[in-house]
C-alpha cells in the first residue's frame, strides 16, 4: 500500500463555509503536522493554530484561566500568574480524568474562537483554503466541522526522538504524552488524506502541493456552483 492515499468518508457530511473550503490537520505527537501545515501557508493557505488558540483563552483573568485556576490550584501558575504548561501538563498528563476535565474547560473555548476567525477569514477571501493546525483536532469532535481532514504518521520511534530533541522530554515524558492522544491507527478511519511525516521535505511537499490544488479547486468550484444557482 502506497504511503499517500486518499480515504473518502461517508458518515459525516461535510461542512461547507460558503465558498471557502475548512481543512483539519491533525498527527500524533511529533508526526510532522506543524512542517505540513508551514507548507500550505507557503502556498497561500490560511493557517488557524489550535495552539496558539488555547494559549489565547487561558490568558490570566479569562473565564478559562479562572476554571483551570479553581480545578488545579495556583501551583499551575508561573510567576507573572500565566499558565506554567510544564507544571500543568505534568499534572494531566498522568491522568486521564484530569486531562479530560482540563479539555473540557479549553476545547469549547477553542472552538468558538476558531468559528471567530473562519468567519474573519471569509471576508478577507470568500474562496480561501483554510488549514485547522490541531493535535487533538477528533478527540475534541472538531473534525465535525472541517471539509476534509489530514492525518499526519509517523513511526513511534521517530515521534519520541522528534519530541525529545524539540520539546526536551525524556522518553518517557513524551511516551505518556503519546498514550494519552487517540492511537495514530484509529485517526487514520476519520481522515480524507494521510501524508507521511517522515518523508523527505521534497516529497512532502509535493504531496502537499497536490492538495492544495485540490482544495483550491473546490473551492472555486463551489463558487462557480453558487453564482449558477443564484436567481
């Protein structure tokens, strides 16, 4: 079996903003989504960072912070009263009952402020690609409301090196970290493509290339749809 292949999902139908086309990318810790998704915004995509998000809602005095705050105590906050996401992810990341109740308090937040900017993004553009950046895009239901979604794998060992050497975990740090997200197997069923993280860049990114026209195409195809059908 070729390691780039399509999968076409049929149980959920897709979400279409207007003209726009909403991708969600997703991967196992260290997979090579983040080298994926800098490769679609060289091609002109528009990038939305799940992470990025939730650094945003647990901003201090925010009604995430506040939550987070009252469930795991101040030892979770740094000095300048931030969320200290070493000290927090030590915490929930050896628990599964509390990492669910800190996404419950973040994931609802995340995805408001991502409808937020998909609705900015459809007036700066009516037909752009927009890429959803997010590690735990099906744990949190999100890919309910993606058009398509990518899978970025890789094998284990090449995901607990990566995540080592960038994040500075030990192995088993980033082995707990992995155990905790939904097995790359069982995201593989929810996914329209499945890139391969540990090719090589050229490859990659001319797999990327080769979707990103796709996606382009729809979305000017679902344009030319909707000016026919206007009275």
């Amino acid at each position: 079996m070729p390691k780039f292949f399509l999968i076409y999902c049929c149980s959920q139908p897709p979400m279409l903003w207007l003209a726009m086309v909403v991708v969600g990318l997703t991967g196992g810790l260290a997979s090579g989504k983040t080298t994926v998704a800098k490769i679609f915004q060289s091609l002109g995509a528009s990038i939305i960072d799940a992470d990025e998000l939730a650094r945003a809602v647990v901003q201090p005095g925010k009604p995430a912070w506040r939550d987070i705050v009252k469930e795991f105590g101040t030892q979770v906050l740094a000095k300048d009263r931030t969320i200290n996401r070493q000290a927090l992810a030590d915490i929930v990341f050896k628990s599964p009952k509390k990492l669910h109740v800190l996404q419950a308090i973040i994931h609802p937040r995340v995805a408001r402020e991502q409808a937020k900017q998909v609705k900015s993004m459809r007036h700066e553009d009516p037909h752009a690609v927009i890429i959803y950046d997010a590690a735990l895009l099906l744990e949190a239901g999100a890919h309910r409301r993606m058009d398509h979604v990518i899978v970025v794998t890789a094998d284990r060992a090449t995901q607990l090196a990566r995540a080592c050497r960038r994040d500075g975990l030990t192995k088993a740090q980033a082995l707990r970290r992995i155990r905790q997200q939904m097995p790359l197997r069982h995201k593989l069923d929810y996914a329209d493509a499945v890139l391969d993280g540990t090719w090589s860049h050229t490859r990659l990114r001319h797999a990327v290339e080769s979707l990103y026209r796709t996606y382009v195409s729809e979305a000017r195809s679902q344009t030319a749809r909707r000016s026919l059908n206007t009275p």
